[in-house]
C-alpha cells in the first residue's frame, strides 16, 4: 500500500491529532517490531487501514503520550501498539517485499540490481512479517501466489480487469483480514468488498499514470492499446466509477463504531479525487490551490472570518481552530457558528465524528 490515498482535508484539531495518531503510531509499531528503517515505510494508505481497524474494534485505540520520532520533542498522543498496528505492520513489509519482487522482474539495470539486492538484504525482517502474519491466519500463500501470477497475465496481454485480478484480490484479502483482527466477522464480506474494489482503484490509477514511461522503457502497460489520452479516458473512467461506486457501497454499510466522517474523508474522498484526476477534472482541493487569492488575502484574514457568525455555519466554519482567540465583536466561541466541530456539540457543516 504505496500513496494513493492522501491525507483527509482536517475540519478539526481533533480530527488532525486522531489521524497523526495513528499515523505514528504505526511508524512506532514498525521501528519497535522491524527496526528504525521500518519506520519510513509508513504511509497514507497503510494509515487508513489503522484507522478503520479501530473504527471497527468495540473498544477505541488505547492512546498513550510519547513522542514519535524526536525523543526532545514534545510527547504527544500516539496510538498504542496493539493488534491492529502489528497487522497493519506487517502488511506494509510484505508490500515492501512484493514491490521489490516486482522490481526485479520488471526494471532493468540498475534498478533491478538495487531491487534484488535490497530484498536479500530485508529477508530477516520480511520473514518476521510473514510468521505474524501466519500467525494472524492471513492466507498468505495465496496472496503471494497471486502476485507471483501479476507477470504471466501481463505476458498475455490480458485486459485491464484480467491485469487488475492479483491487485483486487490481494487487497480484497488485506481489507477483510481486519474482520478477524478486530473481532467484527459480521462486516468481512463488505470488508472485502472494499478492498477489492480499492485494489481494482490502485491498480488501474497506476496503469495510467505509468503509462508514458512504460511506453518509454518498452514494459506492459494494459492501456498500450489506447495510444492517444482521449481514448485511454474513455476506456479507463467507465471502471473506475463502477469501482467507486461499489467503494462508497461498502463503505455506507460498514458497522463502524466511530471516526466514519474521518475515513469518509480519507477513502471517499481520496478515491474520488483521483477518479476525477483522470477525468481530467479539478478536486476541491485542487481548486483551492489554485485560487489566486490563495496566497494573498487568505493570509492577512482572521480565522473568523471564515465563519458567518451571524448566520451561523456557512459551510466554511471547519477551517476555524481558534475563535476564542478572535477580537471580533459578536465571533468566537460564543458566536453561532461552532469553529470547533469536534469538542462534542458537533457542526451541521461537516459532522466530524472524531470522538475516541
């Protein structure tokens, strides 16, 4: 799991320390079980799956203060090592593995040579990650042997969805795994589901940004048969809404037990972004960036005055932290508009549901 899910848009401070959270913790769990290096391996996607092992968990994560990667630091809340984080570990270890695996069969020179090189160097760790994952009953077998098949099937010059087979299937298997990790048997199928379609999501997004390199270098790319962009657009955003839509499915009928609106904003939104990048349409947060008043007018504003506080939420209010700071007459945290969404009386604009 490398990257494709960015980061949520915070509508809280609440939100944006649950996230990092887990975020390092996860970055702890990997140092403490597979080394300091292990602890740069941590990512956006690998991330996600923390949080929505403990959205399922009857009990919330344990957080404990500490610092992540600077003893001197300030301690801050990081989530405890528990069985979430030690799967979750593990998983992005063994994703490490894969994608050095597929390196040495695809690259060339150099790259292939570092790839090979780099996975006889990491097989202690990477052995360690595959013991706890037999332990955990991950059918670790067969997922490897689906991976170990990505070549044979792209040697056929098979179709995108045939290509895409070892990817969904792999992640189909990550995803539901936590159903038994966590205790929540009732919600495997729509955990499969999910990740199924997410690795259907990852697989065809990779295809398409790769593609003008794969072409440069002479590898397979199952969109080779659609040489101009317009054509590769049009073969391509049919499946990837139909995989988004079977995301959002699974996603709305998950018994989460909390933190729904934080993984909305990780995993709907995310996936939707990209889907929208290869339509060739702007996100919101894209748009945003590009407002030329971005880096101008926004700055020299009070936090304030994003808030109608006369009539109350404006749809802008979760970008406010700090009204009790303001000066304003009539803002602040006495004010209508409630700038801290996530200290328990919630916010109509995004119903962040942060609570621990």
């Amino acid at each position: 799991m490398f990257g494709h899910l960015p980061g949520p848009t915070m509508c809280c401070q609440k939100a944006a320390s649950l996230y990092r959270a887990h975020f390092c913790g996860l970055g702890t769990s990997l140092h403490r079980h597979y080394g300091a290096w292990a602890r740069w391996l941590v990512n956006r996607d690998s991330a996600f799956l923390t949080l929505l092992g403990s959205a399922l968990a009857d009990a919330p994560a344990e957080l404990r203060q500490t610092t992540c990667c600077n003893r001197f630091a300030t301690p801050r809340d990081l989530v405890a090592d528990n069985p979430v984080l030690q799967y979750t570990a593990a998983i992005t270890i063994c994703g490490l593995s894969a994608k050095l695996d597929d390196d040495a069969e695809d690259e060339r020179g150099w790259r292939r040579h570092v790839a090979r090189v780099g996975s006889k160097a990491l097989d202690t760790p990477i052995s360690e990650a595959l013991g706890l994952l037999h332990a955990l009953r991950f059918p670790v077998l067969e997922v490897r042997a689906w991976m170990a098949g990505q070549a044979d099937i792209e040697h056929a010059a098979a179709s995108l969805h045939e290509c895409a087979g070892p990817t969904r299937a792999a992640y189909g298997e990550i995803v539901g795994h936590l159903a038994q990790v966590c205790g929540a048997l009732e919600a495997m199928p729509l955990l499969q589901q999910l990740g199924e379609s997410l690795g259907f999501l990852i697989y065809a997004q990779d295809a398409w940004e790769d593609w003008a390199r794969d072409k440069k270098r002479g590898q397979f790319n199952p969109l080779h048969a659609f040489p101009d962009l317009t054509g590769r657009r049009a073969a391509l955003l049919p499946s990837l809404e139909q995989a988004l839509g079977s995301l959002r499915r699974a996603f709305d009928a998950l018994p989460l037990k909390r933190n729904r609106d934080l993984l909305h904003a990780v995993l709907i939104a995310g996936a939707g972004e990209r889907v929208a990048q290869v339509a060739g349409e702007n996100s919101p947060r894209q748009k945003h960036a590009q407002s030329p008043i971005q880096n101008t007018t926004t700055r020299k504003r009070s936090c304030c005055d994003k808030c109608d506080c006369c009539q109350g939420c404006d749809g802008n209010c979760c970008d406010c932290f700090d009204c009790a700071r303001c000066s304003h007459a009539g803002k602040g945290s006495g004010s209508m508009c409630d700038c801290n969404p996530c200290d328990g009386d919630g916010c109509e604009c995004c119903g962040c549901d942060c609570s621990p």
